[in-house]
C-alpha cells in the first residue's frame, strides 16, 4: 500500500527538513484543506488557522509518518476535520450575550448578486447540517474523494458513508427546494 501513496517521497522529504519539499507539500495541499475547513466552519479566518494547525502538524509528524497504514491525505484530511470539530465545539460551548442579528433571507436586490445570493443560501444549508452530514457531503462534492476515500477519511463504511450522504442530500434539497425548478 505504501507504494501507491503520492505523497509517500514528499512526506520523506519533509521528514528530512527539505525546505522545497515543504513548499511542495504546502502547494499541493493548501487549496483543498483551505476549502474543506472553510466548508466546515463557515469562516475564513477560522478556516486559516485550521489549516495553518493542520500543517504545523504535518511537519511534526513527518518524521514519525509510517506508510502504509493510511495514505497521508487520508491522514491530513482527518487532521483538519477534527481541528474543525474542536471549533466547531468551542462555538456551542460560547453562551451568547444576546439574539443574534436577523439576516434578510430574502432574495437579492439586484440581479447580479443573484449568484451571490445562491452561493450563500448553499453554504448556510450545508452549515446547518448535522456535522458527520456535513463533513460527508463536503468531502465527496466539494473535496472531490470517492467513497472509499472519505470512508475512510471518516473512519466509517461506505455504507454508513452514503447513509450519511443521502441524508445530508434529502436536507440540502429540502433546505432549497424554494431554489428548484419544477
């Protein structure tokens, strides 16, 4: 299995302190941890510092990273899922001085926002998912992972996998069906 991981040389040259490699590695990774975090928790700044931790951790481990047991962006992608889930907790866990600000759902002024506006509606049905729901839609639509992949990622079967996808699917379309053509 070692041997049809991709990141296997890379990893190896990280582990040796190879500043090239760290960039390589930081290039090749970035875009998709960036978007899953920024997926999972809605925020950009937050979504940063997920990745930043995420990559910091990367480094550590480099040296200790056994091939074999998991692919390394099987790996990393549970790295930044679970940085998220630490958020994504402490947010709860933050009581609220008062109600939060009402946002005008209704549609865009101006028709050139409408895609903006689309965007938006998406994200905030994607947000209001159930976690595991969340995380499953966004690593097999967004991340682009197979089944297998994020399976695995999850640490479930690809059965409870695409339970987990159906459901998150049966929201998202409930959540926008005002959005659907007949």
């Amino acid at each position: 299995m070692a041997a049809s991981d991709p990141d296997e040389s890379l990893v190896r040259r990280v582990a040796s302190g190879d500043p090239a490699a760290v960039r390589a590695l930081a290039a090749r990774k970035l875009p998709r941890l960036m978007s899953l975090a920024h997926r999972m928790l809605g925020e950009a700044a937050e979504a940063e510092d997920v990745v930043q931790e995420t990559m910091i951790r990367a480094w550590r481990q480099a040296p200790s990273w056994t091939p074999g047991a998991a692919r390394f962006d099987t790996w990393l992608h549970r790295v930044a899922l679970n940085l998220c889930y630490d958020r994504l907790r402490r947010r709860r866990e933050v009581a609220l001085e008062g109600a939060p600000e009402q946002t005008d759902d209704g549609p865009a002024p101006d028709r050139g926002l409408e895609a903006a506006d689309v965007g938006r509606r998406v994200s905030a049905a994607l947000q209001a998912l159930p976690d595991r729901q969340r995380e499953a839609v966004t690593l097999c639509h967004y991340q682009d992972l197979t089944n297998i992949e994020a399976a695995a990622v999850m640490g479930v079967s690809v059965e409870a996998l695409e339970s987990l996808l159906s459901r998150g699917r049966r929201a998202l379309r409930a959540a926008l069906s005002d959005m659907m053509e007949p």
